[in-house]
C-alpha cells in the first residue's frame, strides 16, 4: 500500500481476544524522518463522521433531540427554506435530498455556510436517495450542537472523546502535540494538514492516534469498557435505517 499510494508513512493497529497489536511504518513527515509511533496522530478523514453519528445519538439519549426532528427546530435560521424541513435521520442518513460532496470554495465562513444552506434545492425527496456529502452530516453535528447547548469542538473534546476514554484525540491539535501531528502530501508535493474549513469539525476534523481508534473500535464492537451512555450511542449509530446497493 505504500508503494503503491506513495505514502511516506502508516500505523496499523489490530485488537484480537482483548490484546493489542500495533505495527508502524516510515516517516510521518515526507520532508523529514520522523518515526511513526503508535502515539502519531493522524487526520481521520471523513471517520471523523462517526464520532459525529455518536454525538447526535448522545443528544438523543439526553432528550435533546429526536432524529425526527426536522432542521428548522434546531437551527431556526434555516427554518423557512427547504432545508429546513429536512429530518436529522436524513443527514445522518445522507440521504437529505442531493447536497454535493463538498461545499464550494467561496463558502469560508460561518455566515455564509447559513447563507449557502438557504439556498440550497433538493434535487430528491428526503430520504428516497443517497448521496455521501459532508455538508449533510456536517448540518447534523450543527443541530446537535445547538440542541446540546455547546459548541461542537468542545462537545466532542470535552464530552465524548473523554466519555470514549480516548486520551490523544483531538479537533484542535494542542501545541505541545504538534511535534506527533503526521503530515499529509498535497498534488504539487507540499507538506499539508487540512484546510480550514466551517464543516470541517463535524465532517472530517479529528485527529487520533492508534493507541485511541482502537479503543473506539473495541467500543464499538461490544468489546470495549466505556461511559455506559456513549457505549449505548455508539451502539445505536449501528441501527439500519435504508437499503442501498454497492458505492
């Protein structure tokens, strides 16, 4: 895989019978020789999405939300265009009408991401097609966040990481971890981390190590000890709710 995909470093984890098991490969810097460690922390890409499901299945276990609510109850600036009447099951579901995969590069801020969301039109009725996007799931984490009474990077730093027993999993990479941040490559070979972006949080922002996702998978396979409300969470973003063929 790493000849194949050019990637200059990687950290295998596995957990079997209640034992770990971590393996580490080359560089996490392709400008440098730094050591990949179980302890490398690496950007989690769109698994950040799970940690997001789990979120709103939290707000649900606390009364603060239902996945039958419908947008514009949680986030009433949006409550009067067609997306407001969107249900959270759908986002999560991605299944909310047809939103891109990705937002266009003019939207930066949080003012124009309400703006871009109002005027947003569904080229399907909710929940009859699915279509993985990050706004979807990224309006899931706002709505949760807004029934939850918190911003969503300390929810997820403060509530449910900890809640996950996760030690180095972050939104926000402290500077003192800076040093164990991996780095990724950009098309024209420049040394890069995520860009900035007003759905990254909720869509792909965490960062983690091997050390950490393997305690989330453990949760998540029934096999790991966790806060018995965010083990019930987890277990509840494992609930079917459409059928869909290959992608």
């Amino acid at each position: 895989v790493i000849a194949q995909y050019g990637i200059t470093g990687m950290a295998v984890g596995a957990t079997l019978d209640g034992t770990r098991h971590f393996v580490e490969y080359g560089s996490a810097s392709p400008k440098a020789q730094v050591a990949v460690t179980r302890d490398t922390l690496f950007e989690l890409g769109s698994i950040s999405k799970t940690f997001t499901a789990t979120l709103s299945m939290m707000a649900v276990q606390d009364g603060k939300l239902a996945l039958a609510d419908t947008v514009g109850r949680h986030v009433p600036e949006l409550k009067d265009s067609p997306i407001g009447a969107v249900r959270l099951l759908d986002l999560g579901t991605h299944t909310g009408g047809g939103f891109p995969l990705q937002l266009p590069d003019d939207v930066k801020t949080d003012a124009q991401l309400m703006d871009w969301y109002r005027a947003w039109k569904p080229k399907f009725p909710a929940g009859t097609m699915r279509t993985y996007a990050n706004p979807s799931i990224a309006l899931l984490g706002i709505a949760t966040a807004r029934a939850m009474g918190e911003d969503f990077t300390t929810l997820a730093e403060r509530r449910l990481f900890p809640a996950l027993g996760l030690k180095r999993t972050y939104i926000n990479v402290p500077a003192a971890e800076m040093p164990s941040y991996a780095w990724g490559t950009s098309s024209v070979g420049k040394a890069v981390h995520v860009s900035p972006s007003p759905i990254a949080d909720e869509a792909y922002g965490v960062k983690s190590n091997t050390v950490d996702m393997l305690r989330v998978l453990e949760v998540n396979m029934g096999v790991g000890t966790a806060d018995d409300a965010v083990a019930r969470a987890a277990a509840a973003t494992h609930t079917g709710y459409y059928r869909t063929g290959p992608f």
